[in-house]
C-alpha cells in the first residue's frame, strides 16, 4: 500500500474510533443517569438504540434493507447528529458539575438525577429552537450596484436558493414555505446554487417534488447548478434531465444569456474535480467569448477561488454549501475555511454572496443560522 493510502487508512480509522468512543461516553452518562433516575431501566435497551442512533445514518444506506426501513433509519441517525454535538458540549460540563456538587456534599444519586434533567431540557430547549429556524425560512435582500448596463435595464430583483437538501427530510412541507415567498419578490431571475437534492434523487420522484419545484417562474429564467450533494448521489444525467423538463437548465460549465441582457454562468461543482472524469474547466475559460459588455453573474456551489473570479471579470458570484456551520459552534469553523462563509463581499468590483441555505443536511436543526432566501436587488449604473 502506498504512503498516501496507508495514511488516509489510519486517518480514517482514527475518526472511526474516537467517534465510537465519543458515543461510549455518551452512553456511560446516560446509563448513569437512568440508573439514579429509573433504577432496573434495562441497560441492553439503552446501548442498542445508542447504536442504532450512531450507525443509522449510514446502515439506513445499505441496499438489501426494505426502503422503509433504510428510510426510517437514516432519518433517526440524521437527528442524532445534532443530539451527538451537543452532547458531546453539554455532558463534560455536566460531569463536571456532578464532580463539585459531590465534593460540596451533595448526595452523588441526587445530584446525578438533578444534572442530568438540566442536560435533557437543555438539549430539548436547543432542538425546539434549533427546528424553529430551520423550519421558518427569512428572506434576506441585498442591494448590489453593477457598473455595466443590462439591455436598458436599470434594476433587477434577483433571488438566490441555494442547499435545498430534498429528500426524506426536508420535502413538499419546506417547498410549499418556499414558493409563496418567492412569488412575493416578483424576482426577474431566479438562480439555484446547488445541492437540490440530498443525494439520491428517490425522494424527489417518489414524493413528486418536481410538481412544486417546477412552479418557480420568473422573467429571465430559473437556472441550477450541481452541488457535492448531487454527485454524492450519483443520479446526476436523471436529475439534469428531470430537470430540464420542469424548464429550469443545469448549467454544468455552460452559460445562459438570458433575455439578451446578462450572462448566467454556472460551474460544475468542485467535486467534480475528483468524481466528474471531465473535471471542471477555470473561470477564466468559462468566460472565453463571453460578451463583457453585459453583467457577468456566475453560480459556483462552493465559495472557493474569489481572486480567480474577481480576475477573470465576474460581477456576482451567488454561493452556498457552507449553511454557515447550520449549528452553532460550527460557524466557527466556516469562517476560517472560506474566504466568506455567509453573507457579503466586495472584492475588488466583483459582489459575492454566499447564503446558507434553504434546506438542512442532517437534523433540520438551525443554531446561529436560518433557513433563508436571498433576495439580490440589483442596479445596473454603467447603462443610459
């Protein structure tokens, strides 16, 4: 085995095992908990639902288990996600807390007990608010002034939906929040920055997704591109085709000129880098020909590469992917991969705006983020 296998072998193995030891530990604390509180509670219960909650996830995936079941699953490993990080915060601190409780001369049971309903109602407090935000989508407007005319054109209202995730969680309910809120800014473009789909397209078919998503309608065009979600899918030809026939164009490395008046250009996803056999082409060769004359708007999932795009004489560039951490404290972490993990920048003359996301991957949790729709309203300063 060569160097590199052999280290993504241990790397992978190590992640593997603090996980099942991060899950050990959860467990010991809720096996404590449970004995104080419900003496004789069967312990083989308790670390058989743990496993099933840890390993849903991916055992859900597994072909030869009846659909149901795969489904049930994965959607009960997705919540667990989100209980596991915020376990993983909260019992260190509550162990602690036993600890000098203990020393003080607290009795060690009732103590136990008492902590331990303090984690669970905070856990409950942070999932009911955390599905809160993910389940009541805002629509988040900026105003961009572009120095180049669009066809006499002195504004536009754009809007941008980015990580919708449909699958078998986030479905037909979230789309009908969707669609209203988006006939309500009249937009003259609508732009869908990736990752439609969860991963596989099964759920969008069988829950008939497309009826709704096909409603979406404005002037110029509604245009997609593919996001890491899609290729992890691998039903990539099925989607941009069911796609097509709903009128919405998946630009993969490809660019519209809608109504004559702007460029919309979309990049394969930077998966395709490692899944696509025809990789991706440069922004720079993207925009070869392209009529600079005209606004130059280009949908990239992954907000990589601002100095490339800035360079090669992008306008706005609409992103999303990073669903800015979805729960707190992840942003952190966000914000030091990517240039701009949510929001706006200006860089040089080029706009970037990155949303985070109108869907949920995992739990539909949301702490430090909302489910959104951005809404760009642009001036076009540089026509007559």
């Amino acid at each position: 085995m060569r160097r590199g296998g052999l280290r993504a072998v241990l790397t992978f193995a190590l992640v593997i095992a603090a996980y099942l030891g991060l899950n050990f530990f959860i467990g010991w604390n809720a096996q404590t908990w449970l004995n104080a509180w419900l003496p004789g509670f069967p312990g083989a219960a308790l670390w058989t639902l743990l496993a099933l909650a840890a390993l849903g996830y991916l055992i859900g995936r597994l072909r030869f288990l009846p659909k149901p079941v795969g489904r049930g699953l994965k959607v009960f490993g997705a919540y667990y996600i989100g209980l596991f990080e915020y376990a993983v915060l909260l019992l260190p601190i509550a162990d602690l807390a036993v600890w000098l409780f203990y020393e003080a001369g607290s009795d060690y049971k009732d103590t136990v007990e008492s902590i331990g309903f303090v984690v669970a109602v905070l856990l409950l407090l942070l999932f009911a608010w955390g599905t809160w935000n993910a389940w009541t989508p805002i629509v988040r407007k900026y105003e961009i002034d572009v120095e180049k005319a669009a066809g006499g054109r002195r504004r536009m209202d754009i809007v941008l939906v980015s990580d919708l995730h449909l699958g078998n969680i986030v479905g037909n309910r979230h789309l009908d929040r969707l669609l209203p809120r988006v006939e309500r800014i009249k937009p003259d473009l609508i732009l869908l920055a990736g990752d439609v789909l969860d991963d596989v397209i099964e759920p969008f078919i069988r829950n008939r997704m497309a009826e709704r998503l096909g409603r979406l309608a404005a002037p110029l065009g509604v245009y997609a591109v593919l996001g890491n979600h899609e290729y992890y899918g691998g039903h990539i030809e099925e989607y941009v085709e069911r796609m097509a026939a709903l009128g919405i164009p998946v630009l993969r490395d490809e660019r519209a000129t809608p109504g004559g008046i702007l460029n919309v250009v979309g990049r394969k996803d930077k998966a395709a880098e490692s899944m696509d056999p025809q990789g991706r082409k440069p922004v720079a060769e993207l925009l070869k020909g392209v009529d600079r004359s005209l606004p130059i708007i280009l949908m990239d999932h992954q907000p990589y590469g601002y100095a490339a795009d800035e360079e090669a004489g992008v306008d706005i560039v609409v992103s999303g992917h990073t669903h800015r951490g979805q729960f707190a404290p992840n942003h952190w972490v966000t914000g030091r991969l990517f240039e701009l993990d949510w929001g706006y920048l200006r860089k040089g003359r080029m706009h970037a705006v990155v949303s985070s996301g109108y869907g949920t991957w995992g739990p539909p949790v949301r702490l430090a983020s909302r489910s959104e729709i951005v809404h760009l309203s642009v001036t076009f300063s540089g026509g007559a």
